[in-house]
C-alpha cells in the first residue's frame, strides 16, 4: 500500500453545506443520542453492555428499551453511513476529474488519521473507540472493493442473506433454551478496567491494552459498511422518491429484525425473564446479531423522514446540523463522560442517587449540549472542530 505524505491539491475538497443530502446528516444527528445512551450506561456500570444487573421499579423498563432500541443498535447506523459516504467522498473526486491514484491517496490518507485520531480518542479518552475500525475499514475497502463491479458487490447481499438464516436458526436455539431453562443467570457482562480505575493516569494504561482488542472485535462490521457501500452505488439516499418502496421495506424488516432478536435479552435484563447461563450466553449471542439489521432499518427510516420533509424544520435542521459535525459531537460525549462520571472525576452516575435514571439523564443532557452547539456553529457557516482538523490533514490547508 501506499500513500503520498503531501495531501495532493485534488480539484476537490470537502462537501459544501448546499451540495450535502439530508437524510444521511440526519441520520446522523438523531443517532449520536443512541450511541450516547448506550456509552454510558457502560461508563456507569463499568461493562460492557452496560446493565443494572439487579434492576428494581424504573430501571426495570428502563433495561428493557437499551436493549431493544440502543444496545449494539446504534454503531450500526453508523457503519452503514460509513460505506456510504465512501463512495460518496470517491464519485466527488471523480467527477471533478481526480485519478483513481489521487482519489485513492485522499481516501486512504484520509482513513490512516482516523486510525490516528482512534488511537488518541482511545488513549485519552474511552476504550470503546469506533474511529480506530473506521480507519482500517475504509483502507480494506479503499483497496478490495470501491473500485469492484456490480457482480462483486452483490455479495453484500449473499452475506445478508445468510446472517440473516444465521439469525432465525440462533433464534430457534433460543426458544428452545428458554422453553427448558430453569435457571435464574444474568446476561454475560464483561467488565471494563479502564472505566473503573482509580485515576485518570491509571485508566490511560487501561486504554493502552483494551483498544486494541476492542478494535479488532468490531473491524468485522466491514459487512455492514459494505452494504452501505452498495446502497451509495444506486443513489439511496440521494433519490428517495425512487427508493421509497425499498426503504419501507428496509425499516421494517431491519428494524423488526433488530427489536425481535433483541426480545429475549430485553426481559432478561428487565428481570422479567429468568434462564440458565448457557442460554444467558446463547440470548446476548442473538441480541448483537440481530442488532447489525438497525444498522439499515434506522437509516431506512430516517430516509423516509426526509423524504416528507419539503422545507426542513428547527428541529430536523439542528439534527442535521450535529450529524454535519458528527465526529466532533461523537469526541465531545468521550470528553463528556471523563468529566463528569469518571470514579477520579465527578461520578455523577453515582452520586446523583439511582445510577440508571442519572446516566442516561446525563446522556440526553450531553447531546443535547452538542446539538446546541452545532446550531450554533451552523449559523455562522463553521464546521466542527475535529471536522477542520481532519479536512486539513485530508486536503491540505485551504481546506
């Protein structure tokens, strides 16, 4: 592989705010609160996925619905957009008469600093990085598949297609787990050593051992950025009129998918469901499964979102503006839970009495700070902070 050091003056550089789609910023924005959600209740219970594993009243209801809607449902959507803005980013070089070589060099630039800017997120901040297998994923398929046929690509679906006969045989196994269980076991979760340290020097050493890992166990969410690959191709999101039928079908299948699967881990957590360890272990199995086919059947819906929407609205104007800037809001949550839910920090999660309600109030609170702020900033026509940063490693300074 290689790579010119220099960022090459293509004809092009990023998206002006008038060329951008909706659906795919809006998609973005709303989700961050999903991908908030889900961040810290791990933060707060220091595991992963982040669970009262003896709910009692609210939290109760509370587990049930991360487990239904937020746990392993929201980086999914993003890996989707990930694949998509791929091509998006390869067919605006192409059109402005970029060589596949330079359109190449700034896709694969672009990529390397995202493993960069992974590993300092990781470092400093939460162990839980998703930048770091962004980068390497966008590599993989900057070299294996943007340039690829139709023929190839069609895999994507074969691999759908499988997982998704993978996923009614676990199903089955499931069922029949819980038709003979007789145990009272919790769902598996692994604890967190960096979210539990005692001080913050203490967790960056933490951080240092667990990246790696985790990087490499979500690298295989490349099949998920492929179909978002795949969908680029034909324009999905750019021409919705066209793909209303298919994105109604999208969202409810993907999103049915996800809520059935994720069924049995959701009263298990709840406490309204009691089974034995095996099938304890067989359930979270099923639930991160199923929870890959949110990825599309959210994205799905937020397409026929912006398809209704002829003159966006405050609301739906804010969301887009967050997902402009989504890396910065993604960074500013991490800074977010190391001040205030940190055990060396504030620890607000424990302190404000029931760790639930607080965390995921904290949560909401904290994306919407973001969404504040990314209004703000689009008024004054500015990207986000770590949006400027990556454009100019990227593209170069005038960017």
């Amino acid at each position: 592989m290689s790579v010119d050091t220099a960022p090459l003056r293509t004809s092009r550089g990023p998206v002006p705010r008038a060329e951008r789609t909706l659906a795919p910023d809006l998609a973005r924005g709303a989700m961050l609160l999903i991908i908030a959600l889900a961040n810290v209740a791990g933060v707060v219970f220091a595991g992963e996925p982040g669970l009262d594993a003896t709910p009692e009243g609210i939290d109760r209801g509370l587990n049930f619905l991360l487990f239904e809607l937020v746990h392993a449902r929201g980086y999914p959507v993003f890996a989707v957009m990930f694949g998509y803005g791929l091509v998006q980013l390869a067919r605006r070089q192409d059109a402005a008469g970029a060589t596949h070589r330079q359109v190449r060099s700034v896709l694969l630039r672009r990529n390397l600093w995202l493993v960069a800017f992974g590993f300092a997120h990781a470092a400093l901040l939460y162990y839980g990085d998703f930048l770091g297998a962004y980068g390497i994923v966008g590599i993989v398929m900057t070299l294996l598949l943007l340039r690829r046929g139709e023929t190839f690509h069609r895999v994507v679906l074969v691999l759908w297609a499988l997982a998704s006969v993978e996923i009614l045989i676990l199903g089955a196994i499931v069922t029949s787990g819980i038709a003979g269980s007789s145990g009272t076991a919790p769902l598996p979760a692994g604890h967190v050593d960096s979210l539990a340290a005692s001080g913050y020097l203490a967790s960056i050493l933490d951080h240092l051992g667990e990246w790696p890992t985790h990087t490499m166990t979500v690298v295989p969410f490349i099949v998920i950025a492929w179909l978002g690959m795949w969908a680029a191709r034909r324009r999905v999101l750019e021409e919705l009129a066209r793909h209303r039928t298919m994105l109604t079908w999208t969202a409810a299948l993907g999103l049915g998918v996800a809520i059935a699967g994720g069924l049995p881990a959701a009263l298990v957590s709840a406490g309204w469901l009691d089974v034995d360890k095996p099938t304890a272990s067989l359930i979270l199995m099923l639930h991160g499964a199923s929870g890959m086919f949110a990825g599309p059947g959210y994205v799905a819906v937020f397409g026929l979102i912006a398809l209704r929407v002829t003159r966006p609205g405050p609301v739906v104007s804010a969301l887009a503006a967050l997902g402009q800037r989504s890396l910065s809001g993604y960074l500013f949550q991490s800074v977010a839970w190391l001040l205030l839910l940190a055990p060396f920090t504030l620890a607000l999660g424990q302190r404000l009495g029931n760790p639930t309600v607080s965390g995921l109030l904290i949560a909401a609170a904290v994306w919407l700070v973001t969404v504040l702020i990314a209004v703000r900033l689009d008024k004054r026509g500015q990207a986000g902070p770590a949006e400027i940063v990556l454009r100019r490693l990227t593209y170069g300074p005038r960017t």
